[in-house]
C-alpha cells in the first residue's frame, strides 16, 4: 500500500484550511499548526472584555469564493444564508446614502449620478471578469513559461478583446493603472457617493485616492465581490464550516503549536521546529504566514539566495489600519437613520479629499486626527459576541501607522478619542454609551497575529505587487526556492480578504507539481 504524502500546513487561518482541505480530499495526509488557541487566525473571534467577542480583523467579508464553497460541498449551519450587505455613506444631517450592487437611494442623489451608477457598477463588474483566467490559478510567468502559462495569458487576452468590445478595452486600458480619485470625479458629482466607492479602493492598502494603481484594487474588490458564495454570512460560519470539512477529511489541527523554524536539509523542506522543542517531520511544508516571517524568521537567509532575501525584504507590508471595539449599552442613534441599517456597512467619509487628507498624516508618521471610519454592529447578525441587552461595534479606522513618530503608547488614548468624537457628530449619544473598549493598531496587529508589518493583506496589492509578481519574482506560482515548501497566504496571488483563493491556488499548485513528478 503506498504510503500517503505527509503535508504540514503552517496557520490555521482561512487560507491554510482551504489548502488542507484540498490536500485531504486528494488523499494527503495532512497536519495544520497553529500558534493560537484557536483556528481563524486574522478572521478568529476573541473576547476583548469580559463577555464581549470581537469578530476578528475583518469588519465586512466579500465570503468566500462560491467555486471554493461547491468543490468542498460546504453547507451552512442551520439554513443561514446572508443577506445583501449595503454600504451607507453617512450624512451629519441625516441625508445619508445607500449603495448596494444594483443601484442607490437616498442621500438627494442626483437622477444623474443614479444613472451613471448603474453604468459604473456594469462597466467595473465587466473589467473584474477579464481578470478571471488570472484568478482563480495561478498567475503566469513572464519568463520561461509553460504552455499553461502560455494558455493563461491566452485566455486574458481573449477576455480583453472579445470579452469586453473594442470600446470597453480600450477604456480598461485607459483606467487600469492611474487612480480612482479621477475616474471618479468623470464620472460622479455627489461626494459622498465618490467618497464611499474611493474606500473601497484604499481600505486596507497604504494608498489615498490619488495614489496610482488604486483602480486596480477597486477592481480586484469588485472581482472578489461578485465571485462570493452568499451562503455563508459571518467570517465565523466561513471558518466553521472550513473547519468541520477540513476534520471531516482526516486533517488533524494542533493548536497552541508555534512554529519557530522550518527544517531545510539541502534545500528541501524537511519539516518544522515547534517552540516547544519539538520537531515534526513531513515532505511538504506550506506556509499560511506572512511572506517576511516565511523566508527571513522560519527559513532563515543562509539557505537562501541573497537577491532573493532582498527582494522579500523589500515587499511592502506596513499596515495602516487599526481595528476598534466598543461594547456598548444601547445601539447608536444616528440621525434619520432606521435601525435596519445597522447591521450594513457604515461609513463616516464626507469626500474624497478628506480620505486623502487622512493618508497624507500617515505619510510622515502620524494618525489623522480625522479618520476614515467603516462602522458595522456583527452583535446584531451574531448575538453570541455580547451580552443580553448589549452590542459590539466593530471599527476599521484608516489611516493609522505602523510606527509613528511619537510612538503608540502615546498616542492610542488620543486616536481613539478622535475616533469616537468623529462618530458622536453622527450619533449624539454614542461616547456615554460605551461600556468597554479594545484598540489594536498595526503594531498590535503585528504581535497578536506574528504578523510582520501587521498588514491585512501581508503586503500592498499594488501593480508591482500584484498576480505575477506577487509576492514577489521567483515565487510568484506558490512554491518557492525551497524544493518542498509552497506558500498559501495572503501574501500570495490574488491576495486579501475572506476568499480563500490564495489557499485553493496553492493546493492545486501542490497537486499539478506531484502528478508531474
């Protein structure tokens, strides 16, 4: 009987239990270790105060990728599907605006604006579909490709011309590389509607509106958007159902394990180094963490090439988003707002140039003293995270740094001052409502999650740092220098966010390299 291929999955957030999961169904045999007390990783619920759970990093998920969701035959629990989530650009006023993916209300939109929204959200959804053959495998390379490589590149070029008409590539072409802040200002006049597709944009990315490559990341957003399974509503039923598929298949999960090195015996991955002492053996090594904490902490630079230690070095990976929560003893009460809406995604951005305003600070290493804000209330989908009569306010704050010049210690009590001072302008009431509260900054970020950079998406999704080159060249495709070891993270193609594309890519990359071997 041959003996199955042993397979240690480093992280137990989403993208590592997808991989397993992959891996298990083929036959693999397959371990995932975890450094926390619990599986999730980024996307995990944690107590913040004694009886209220924050709901992980992410505030709004895209879900997870519906081709993931039918591959693994996942099944929500108890019949849970989500709803449509809705983006509402606050108002002080109260003339607040609704956005969802058909249309807007609200907010003394113009008939105008209304119409060219529609054109908008045609036009973009179009762009995201020419990106599929780049997606959902892995990307291309540019040097010594193989027919797939050759097929791949094919077919986005077929999408492009064919796909889109000569008129939407050209336009394609036009947009794809400069910056939302003008594409959108051709084609909108109310600011707040501008204001809440540019967060879109940034959120997460150290960028503002004008910074070059921003239509990009629109774009990806938009691509990740529309590929989602809608059956699955909370990053929490996303990891529960992974998990349960994934220990279903045989994967054993081994949490409170961290790793601290990974063994390479002439250049092939041999294994792990747990901090306990411990060494656990296997053929195959495939990182969940971060690019940087990969290659330069686990791996170690004397067993890899110095132009490659330099690149991996040089990957930009500073977060610039620091995540609130409040526990408070009665829902906000914001103007002319019905309480329906709570449980969608609220933004405090008036225009694009106050979110560009907001970037500048961050800039020269400080916090804006008016931040961006997306508010959501997950106590009202998930009543679990508080207590009874209670509610948790979830919070992503941009644009905060990862060191800033003055130091956190100094300045998170006045940051968080700022934060709740901008939303008491929305919601007269809120400051005295709060019972509890957490911040974590980039920094914390960085510690809490071994995170380097405490990057959401562990490292900008910039052109430069993107599909082919992503994370960076020479281990673009998910394996790596390292004959054994594959990467399966955020810092890989396509990125960030609740998809688990990352995770899928690498498993299909595991298995094509094993059938060819």
């Amino acid at each position: 009987m041959t003996k199955r291929p042993s397979v240690l999955v480093i992280g137990a957030g989403h993208n590592g239990i997808v991989c397993s999961n992959y891996l298990a169904k083929a036959g693999y045999q397959v371990e995932v270790l975890e450094a926390q007390s619990a599986v999730g990783g980024g996307a995990a619920t944690f107590e913040f105060a004694d009886g209220f759970w924050a709901p992980g990093l992410i505030n709004a998920p895209y879900g997870l990728n519906k081709k993931i969701y039918k591959d693994l035959g996942l099944r929500p629990r108890g019949g849970k599907t989500s709803e449509e989530l809705n983006c509402i650009a606050l108002d002080r006023d109260g003339n607040h605006l609704i956005l969802n993916r058909f249309g807007l209300t609200g907010g003394e939109v113009s008939e105008k604006d209304i119409n060219s929204y529609r054109i908008f959200r045609k036009e973009f959804t179009s762009y995201s579909k020419v990106l599929d053959p780049l997606m959902v495998d892995r990307p291309p390379r540019l040097k010594d490709m193989d027919r797939k490589d050759k097929f791949t590149l094919m077919r986005l070029g077929w999408n492009l011309r064919f796909g889109l008409g000569t008129g939407s590539m050209r336009e394609f072409l036009r947009v794809g590389g400069i910056n939302i802040y003008d594409v959108l200002n051709e084609y909108f006049d109310n600011p707040r509607l501008k204001a809440a597709l540019a967060v879109d944009a940034v959120m997460g990315q150290r960028m503002g509106p004008r910074t070059p490559n921003t239509v990009l990341t629109y774009i990806q957003r938009i691509w990740a958007e529309t590929q989602a399974s809608t059956r699955l509503p909370t990053s929490k039923d996303i990891l529960e159902e992974l998990y349960d598929s994934a220990v279903s298949r045989g994967v054993n999960f081994r949490l409170d394990s961290k790793v601290t090195r990974i063994i390479v015996d002439e250049g092939q991955a041999a294994g792990v180094l747990l901090e306990s002492g411990e060494k656990v053996s296997a053929s195959i090594v495939i990182s969940n963490a971060d690019i940087k904490t990969t290659f330069l902490k686990l791996v170690g630079t004397r067993n890899l090439d110095a132009l490659f230690c330099h690149r991996i070095d040089n990957i930009r990976s500073e977060g610039n988003v620091a995540k609130i929560f409040l526990a408070v003893s009665k829902l906000p009460q914001f103007r002319n707002l019905e309480q329906k809406n709570f449980r969608h995604r609220l933004l405090i951005a008036p225009d694009q140039r106050y979110i560009e305003h907001a970037f500048n600070c961050v800039k020269y290493g400080e916090c804006s003293d008016k931040p961006v804000l997306e508010i959501t209330i997950p106590s009202l989908v998930d009543p679990t995270l508080a207590q009874k009569g209670f509610h948790v306010v979830s919070i992503s704050a941009i644009y905060a740094p990862h060191n800033p010049n003055k130091g956190w210690t100094a300045l998170k009590t006045v940051f968080l001052d700022n934060i709740l001072s901008s939303i008491e302008q929305y919601a007269p009431g809120f400051v005295e409502s709060v019972v509890a509260k957490k911040i974590l900054t980039p920094a914390d970020v960085e510690e809490q999650y071994n995170n380097l950079g405490g990057h959401w998406h562990h490292g900008e999704l910039s052109l430069d740092q993107s599909f082919m080159m992503r994370p960076v060249y020479g281990a673009s495709q998910y394996d790596t220098p390292i004959q054994g070891l594959y990467l399966c993270g955020a810092g890989t193609h396509p990125g960030g966010g609740m998809t688990g594309v990352p995770g899928h890519n690498a498993a299909k990359r595991v298995l094509e390299l094993a059938g060819s071997a």
